[in-house]
C-alpha cells in the first residue's frame, strides 16, 4: 500500500457494547438481542454480513454507504460507540502506511494514535505501534500530536491476523438492547411526557405497546393523528409500535354526569389505569408506564398517584417522575417528538380538565362515586371496540385510515 496515493475506502463498522459488559453470566443473551435489533433496524441494507464476538459486532458494509448506516446505528439501544473501520493484514507495515493515509484523508490539525493489542503474541507492544504510526504521520503531514483533545483519534486494534484502524468514535445511544427485559405498555397522550417515557423505558431494554384514549367527537381526527405521528417517531428506537387506540368518551361522559367535578379527573385515571391492565394483560405486558411526574398537575401528586395506583395490580412505572418540566422538554427535543407533541390538537385529559381537581383524593371517596353508575361495561365496550394499529419509522400513517 502507498502512502502517497492510496485512497482509503471504509469497509466495515466496528460496534462497541454498553452496559452489556457488565452482565456476566447473561452477556450473550444480550449480545444476541442486540445483533438482532441491529439487524432488524439495518434491514433496508441488503449487502450488510455480520460477524458477532465476545466483545464486538462486525458490520461489513460490502460497498454500502457508512454514513447511511450510522444514522439507524444511532437509534439501537445497548450501543456504547461505534466506529468506520479499515480492515488490514496485522502487519506493522500495513498499520503504518493506513494510518499515515487515515491522517491524511481527515481535516484534523492535531491526532493521537490508540493501540491495543487483542492478541497479545503481535511482535510489538501498543506503545511502539503507536510510535510507529505516529512518527510516520508527523513526517507526512502537517498535524501535531495531542494526547488530551485530538481531532483525530485513530485507533488500531490489533487481532491475530486482521487489524482494524478507526478513525474517531461515534457515540451509541447506550442503555439495554430493546425486548431484553420484556415489555410494557405505555399510555400515550398527545403531550410532552408520555413519548419521553416511551423513550426512556426502551433505553433500559423493554420494549413497549402503546394505548390513547380517544374521545370523539371531543377530540378531533388531528389529535388522533398527532399520536400516530408520536408513535412513529419514538417507534425508530426499537423499529416497531403497536398502538392501541381505545374509544373512551361513554367513559368520560358518565364520569362527569354521576361523579363530583372535582374528582373527575382522578375518577378518570382509575378508569385508563384499568384499561390499561387488562389491555397490558392481553398483550403480555408486564406493567403499566405514563409520564407522570410528581406535582405537575392535581392527579400527580403522591395522594392522587395512590387512589389511582390503587386500582390495579401489575407495576405502574414513571420513568419522569422526579424530572422536572425543562428537562423533558429537553429531552423529548433530542427525541424529535417536542415540535410534535405541541401541536393545538388536544387530548381526551385536556379536553375535560375541571376547574378546581382534587390534589388529595381519597379512596374511599373514589369508590363511592364509582358506585353510581356501571363502569365496568362500559370498559368492556371500549375494548371491544378499540382499534389497533402497527407503526413503522419509515411509513407514514395515511391520515384517513381510520
């Protein structure tokens, strides 16, 4: 290989794993998971082989574009860092004239070279290889070495007959790979909170189904299709949502008619708690998530978020709960959901919000008011009649589907 003249052409992408380093005994169940989620989220690639080992995946891109794949790359969860990579002969003299070319093909002005030795018979010790590398650079370029802030890292891992050099890292979205942990079912409104905490439970490797309750004529068509929209944007983190749409205004409308204005809105949360767990039941989901966070509004207080809780058995999770409204918003920014979720197409919840809520409801009382009327059919009815839908990142929900 030339110095002077040989264009460098990225072969592979080397994927680094998180948190997964840390799971002993179960490491390769979750390494598996994630070759899988890798895959199923790279699948439009037909020309990608993969290769799997104890401590990486190898992506081989077979003439694809790396920077094409590194934008789903970003989205899998259990994804420490992955880097472009150059597969080479473990040869000194390869690893040198590479790097000389890497350094040359990037626009940095400072590098430092990062060696490492997998397998421990190579001839040279990573100290000398980095020399190497790096008096070769110093020679042919203008760069400057910086041990602290390279522009350029360039990191050469050395295996027993294949050496792979990296330009830089590119950082992986971390947490758990999605479905490792089971599944759950999140209650999505049209809001900030609720994709947010979608988010947040797939990064810890749960995978989710999502349930809106909708109540037309309340609600309009577009509120519906703000919550298609949200769904297919959070469903790019594990590739696929199914969203279950449940008809709840018979539901609301006796609420206010045989219950005190003041506890409707906690009334009304028992009753989507309960849809939920039944629904949660149905699709084997393991606990109930929403993005309630403590004291934002009268049914999230701890006195509330008990009458409510009280209604079911399965866990209900808050992954927001402590975190305040700018940090959400922050949040579900990075996400790409912010600019959707306030869109003035409001929610069953906003539609009928009453003008003094309870913030201490007690249990008691809630049953009481539950007592006058028959709410168990009409949830009964709301699941027989809620309609499901399977969302994709890539396709668009056809306004009119419904």
């Amino acid at each position: 290989m030339s110095i002077e003249s040989n264009k460098l052409v990225v072969d592979h992408i080397l994927v680094r794993y998180g948190e997964l380093s840390t799971k002993g005994k179960n490491k390769n169940d979750f390494i598996k998971k994630l070759l899988v989620n890798i895959k199923n989220a790279l699948r439009t690639f037909d020309q990608l082989t993969y290769e799997k080992s104890y401590d990486r995946i190898y992506i081989m891109l077979n003439g694809t574009d790396p920077d094409e794949v590194a934008v789903y790359l970003r989205q899998v969860f259990g994804i420490s860092s992955f880097s472009y990579a150059i597969k080479i002969n473990s040869e000194l003299e390869d690893m040198v004239k590479t790097g000389v070319e890497a350094a040359k093909q990037s626009q940095a002005k400072t590098f430092k070279i990062q060696a490492r030795r997998h397998y421990k018979p190579f001839p040279y010790i990573s100290d000398e290889i980095n020399r190497a590398i790096a008096s070769e650079i110093l020679k042919n370029t203008d760069m400057k070495v910086d041990v602290h802030h390279p522009e350029l890292l360039l990191m050469v891992e050395v295996r027993q007959f294949d050496t792979y050099i990296m330009p830089n890292k590119i950082k992986g979205a971390g947490g758990y790979p999605v479905g490792i942990g089971g599944k759950a079912m999140v209650m999505l409104s049209g809001g900030i909170d609720s994709p947010v905490a979608a988010y947040l439970m797939m990064k810890r490797g749960i995978r989710v189904e999502c349930i809106h309750y909708a109540s037309p004529p309340y609600t309009s068509s577009q509120a519906r299709q703000k919550v298609l929209e949200l769904a297919r944007i959070v469903s790019l983190y594990q590739g696929h949502i199914r969203l279950h749409i449940v008809p709840f205004t018979d539901t609301q409308l006796a609420i206010y008619k045989n219950c005190d204005e003041s506890y409707a809105i906690t009334i009304m949360r028992r009753m989507m708690y309960r849809l939920a767990e039944r629904l949660s039941e149905k699709q084997n989901c393991k606990a109930i998530v929403n993005g309630e966070s403590i004291g934002q509004v009268a049914s999230q207080t701890l006195d509330s978020m008990g009458a409510i809780n009280e209604v079911v058995k399965i866990p209900v999770i808050r992954p927001c709960v402590a975190m305040d409204k700018l940090e959400i918003i922050d949040l579900a920014n990075k996400i790409g959901t912010y600019e959707t979720s306030i869109l003035p197409y409001e929610d069953c919840c906003t539609i009928f919000t009453p003008k003094n809520p309870v913030t201490k409801p007690t249990i008691k009382k809630c049953e009481k008011l539950e007592s006058r009327f028959d709410f168990e059919a009409l949830l009964e009815e709301a699941l027989e009649k809620a309609e499901t839908v399977d969302v994709y990142p890539t396709k668009k929900v056809d306004e009119n589907i419904f």
